[in-house]
C-alpha cells in the first residue's frame, strides 16, 4: 500500500492546527490534506475531499465537535480521533463523543498546549494510523467498540477461570441478570435500564468501554434509571434494585459467597480481544448461578459472549439474544444465535419487560 491516510484538523486553535499538522507531516505515510477552524468550513471542505481520518476538537464556534461527530457518522462514518481537554468539566464531553463514535483520543491540557503536542508528536501518529485501520463498515451513532486489539492472540475465558458447573447448584431465590453488549450497547442499555423499577433483579453488565469511561457512563445512568447503576469493585453484591457495570480494563465475575452472589473484579490478558470479556462474566454466571440466572446478548461487533451465552444455556439459565432489526451491530447476537444458545430473540424495547418477568418464568420447561 503506498496510498497516504489523508488526515483533516477540525479545531479553532490556530496552534493546534499547525503543531498537528507538522506533527502528522513527519510520517511520510500520513498527508493532511485540509484544517478547518469550526465544523462548518470542514463540511464545506469535505464536499470535494473527504478525509481517512478526522481530528476533532470538542468546544468550537459555530457547531460543536459532537455534533459534528454525529453529523459525519450519520453521512459517511468516518475515523475520528478527539482532541480535547480532559478537564473535569469536559470529560463528560468527551464520553459523549466516544459514544458518538470516535476511535480514539487525545489529551490536550489547558496550559502548555503547544509544547505539550509537539512532545507527543508520535502519540498523534499513532492515534491517527490506528484510526485508520479501524472498521467503520457498521459504525453508527453509540459506537465504543474499538479495532486496536484485532491483531492480537484470540484467548478464551479459560484464562480468567474453568469451564466446570456445578450441578448441585440448585434454585436460589436470588436471581441474577447478565448482560453484554459492545458497539451500539450505550444507548440500548440506557433503553433497557432506564425502564427497570427500582425492585428490578440483581443485573451485572459487560460494555465493552475503555477504561476511565465506565464509571462516567454509570454515573449518567444512575442519574436516569429507578436503579442503583455503579461501576462495580471487587466484592460488591449483585443485589435487587442494583445494576453493576465492568470497569474498562479489568474483568468481571460472578461468585458465591455463601447463598450471597459478588462480583471478583480483576485483571488479566485480552479474552476474545476484549477486557472487559463478555464471555468471562457468561462463563462465571454460568459457573455459579446455573439456572438462577438471565442471560441477555444484545448489539455488538465480534463474538464475544456467544460461547459463554451457550455455557450459561446449558447450565439451565433462560438467554435472550437482541434481534436484528433493533441492533445497531448484529454480530454478537447472530453468533450466539448460531451456537444454539438463544432461548428467545426480541427487539430492544421488549427486553425489559422480559426482565421484569423473569421470576415468572424463571425455570426452563
């Protein structure tokens, strides 16, 4: 390949602008073809030549960088790396544009800005090549899913824990929920979530979502939802009324303690490419709740979670798969559909109905 990622900078700073592009100028494999000081001059430039990779500001004149961000991910999805301050009034801006569908971001503090980018001169090529690479094919509006890891080694959940059930494990009055999801699942758990009543079963929750960024989507669904949402630490209780999300970075489990269930939140290598792995919490649900348990596979690139769905399946649990027409992404779905571990298939908006009448019919046959 000697075609160059051509590259446009989307930012009122002048500076930024110019460091940037020098910065990318360095790699003869990357060309800037255009700067725009607001998203409007970078549409009406975009016209004649539309870009490989976008690097966009948040907070500019005329039409803000999430906007904008939508605008394009609703036209032609296109790599978007995100120049912005992480400040802490900004990094709910900044969650909001990964949800959006950005690929990647990069930290610009409010002081020191223009020696701060020409130091990381190589972490903006990077970020931009990595973009590059990115599948975009079936990138809409919620995307967090990212393509970073595609090259690296395909473990499965027998690294984090066994495969072995117990089959004395019988019907305990506490239930749990679990659920995974990756690209398009921000918006669809907030779909689900948000229509819980506060005595909702206990529910545990695999997003694939960088680190940093889960505690700031559970805060904002906690803020929204009749339920208790939180980022989950280790030895939390899944309780009723109470819905734990997986940090980024670290893998979540469901144990026993006693006749209580917890959460173990630990680290470990990438599981299906991802950490957190949807089929690392399936299998350990599977493991240790059998059939006190849901299983809920909803929209998402890959396969992860479609063995463990399987696993939670044959250990006696009811599972629930999202069905196409509903997902942003059919691909988790449709795998753990093709593994026969899909006891019912639903559009999104029946899946909380289905939740809240799982102890009607929480026993298969």
């Amino acid at each position: 390949m000697t075609d160059k990622i051509k590259v446009m900078i989307v930012d009122d700073s002048a500076v930024v602008r110019q460091v940037v592009a020098q910065a990318l100028a360095g790699d003869a494999g990357i060309e800037v073809i255009a700067t725009a000081s607001d998203p409007l001059f970078a549409l009406e430039k975009m016209k004649t030549h539309w870009p490989d990779v976008l690097i966009v500001d948040i907070e500019m004149p005329r039409m803000d960088g999430i906007t904008f961000l939508k605008k394009v991910m609703a036209e032609r999805p296109t790599p978007v790396v995100i120049c912005s301050s992480l400040a802490e009034q900004g990094a709910q801006a900044t969650f909001e544009a990964l949800a959006a569908g950005a690929v990647a971001i990069i930290t610009k503090p409010k002081i020191g800005l223009k020696s701060f980018l020409e130091d990381s001169s190589s972490d903006i090529v990077h970020a931009v090549r990595t973009a590059a690479k990115a599948n975009m094919h079936a990138m809409r509006s919620g995307t967090l899913a990212a393509s970073a890891n595609l090259n690296r080694p395909k473990l499965t959940a027998d690294v984090m824990l066994s495969a072995d059930y117990n089959p004395a494990l019988n019907r305990t009055t506490d239930q749990v929920i679990a659920i995974g999801t990756s690209t398009g699942g921000t918006q669809a758990l907030e779909a689900v979530l948000t229509r819980l009543p506060a005595t909702s079963l206990g529910i545990v929750i695999v997003q694939h979502m960088p680190a940093v960024f889960t505690a700031m989507f559970a805060e904002r669904l906690h803020s929204l939802c009749q339920i208790e949402v939180r980022e989950a630490q280790n030895g939390d209780r899944v309780i009723p009324g109470r819905a734990l999300i997986a940090p980024g970075g670290k893998h979540m489990m469901l144990k026993r303690s006693g006749a209580q269930y917890v959460v173990d939140v630990a680290d470990g290598p990438l599981v299906n490419r991802h950490k957190p792995s949807v089929d690392v919490l399936f299998r350990s649900v599977a493991k240790f709740a059998g059939a006190n348990a849901l299983g809920i596979i909803m929209t998402g690139m890959g396969d992860d979670g479609a063995r463990g769905l399987k696993e939670m399946h044959d250990a006696g649990a009811r599972t629930i798969a999202q069905d196409e027409a509903s997902c942003v992404v059919f691909g988790m779905p449709k795998e753990a559909i093709k593994f026969g571990a899909v006891d019912l298939t639903l559009p999104l908006d029946q899946i909380p109905a289905a939740i809240v009448s799982h102890g009607a019919y929480n026993s298969k046959g």
